[in-house]
C-alpha cells in the first residue's frame, strides 16, 4: 500500500506557492497603506480582475475605500497590474487569545 501523501507533492507545493503569493501581495498592500489603516489589512488576494482586500474590522473598510486612488496607483508602480476594481470585506483576525 502506498502512503497516504504518495503523490500530494505537487499538491502541497501548489499550496505553499498560493500562500506565499497572497502573504507577499497582502505586505505590497500593506506598504502601499499609507495611514493606520494598513495595520488592519488581514489578506489580500486576486479574484480574477479584483483585488480582494480583507481588513479585521467593518470600521477600516471605509478607510481602505476612501485611500483606493491612491492603493492603486501604488500598486501598478510596484508592479502589480492584474486588477481592475477593488473590493473591501471584513474577516477575521486568527490571532491567538488567551480565555481566562
């Protein structure tokens, strides 16, 4: 009988590589933040045309909205070309807490 991770290989490595696309297109947008806004971005990531931004809060989604033009702009400089729209959700943070 084979292992059960016989032939994930290729799997995994197609894994690893989404992830570590969404973790470095999720730190450009960070950089491209300019006000505290960027300290609530949890992911981002493409959905065919659109650039998905996720912030830990429904109160930074405006923020992220309202700062957009300029998102962009700084984005496309960087090299990032692959949207057309953005699109602001909220999402949870996975951080670890402490319950008493």
């Amino acid at each position: 009988m084979k292992p059960i991770t016989a032939g994930l290989g290729p799997l995994f490595a197609a894994l690893e590589q989404r992830a570590r696309a969404t973790v470095d297109l999720t730190s450009k947008v960070r950089d491209a933040l300019e006000g505290d806004e960027k300290h609530h971005v949890i992911s981002a990531s493409y959905q065919d045309d659109t650039l998905v931004v996720t912030a830990d809060s429904a109160a930074w989604c405006p923020q992220i909205r309202y700062a957009q033009t300029a998102l962009l702009e700084k984005l496309r400089a960087a090299g990032e070309t692959q949207f057309t729209k953005l699109k602001v959700k909220v999402g949870a943070s996975f951080t670890a807490e402490k319950n008493p």
